[in-house]
C-alpha cells in the first residue's frame, strides 16, 4: 500500500501519525499531542486515524472524540476522505465501521445508554 497520503505532512505530523505502527497488525503506545492553534492538529489527528485503519486496525477499537459536532464531523469526513483517496471504494466498509467517533458528550450519553 502506497504512503501517499502522508506526503501532504510535515515531518512532525508524520512522525505523530506513524507512532508505534509497525509493520503487519502492531499498534503500539498512545501518544499525546500538544500543539498550538494552526499548527494542524486536526489533520493530523485526521491522518492518524486513516494510517491507523489502513494498516488494519478495527475501526470498531477507535475512539475519536472532540469537544463540538462541527469539529467531529470535520475530522470523521476527513479520515473519510484520505481513506477514499487511498483505497478508493473499499473505503466505505472501513470508515462506516468507525462507529465510536463524536463529541464527548455524545460518546458520553451513548455509553450511559448502552
């Protein structure tokens, strides 16, 4: 599979985006990222997800929260969009299946419910 898709990251976000995955199906140690306002945290959050699932995690396993609808609908359409443009129409099956991603608020409510 091509890493065309991080071509568009600098060196920092590719590095975040491509923390503990190795090679075959192994996900490594959480990282955090702190950064400043217009530094591309949500691309690059964006882009970890999408490396993520085309490197075979379960997209069922992802959890994407943020704090507005505006912003988790941004970031869900982007991992759409950079899954698209890698995989093409296989992506649907990976990116409909990212079910646990919204704000904190709604991730909280639905767990209460469930």
């Amino acid at each position: 599979m091509s890493a065309a898709h991080l071509e568009k990251l600098n060196a920092d976000q590719r590095h975040a985006v491509e923390h503990g995955i190795g090679e075959g199906r192994t996900f490594g140690s959480p990282l955090l990222i702190i950064a400043g306002a217009g530094s591309g945290k949500t691309n690059t959050l964006a882009h970890r997800v999408a490396h993520l699932l085309l490197k075979g995690a379960d997209p069922r396993r992802i959890l994407l929260m943020t704090f507005s609808r505006r912003a988790a609908g941004e970031l869900t359409s982007r991992v759409r969009r950079i899954c698209a443009e890698t995989l093409g129409g296989k992506a649907g099956v990976l990116t409909d299946a990212l079910g646990w991603a919204g704000t904190f608020h709604g991730i909280g409510a639905r767990l209460l419910r469930e």
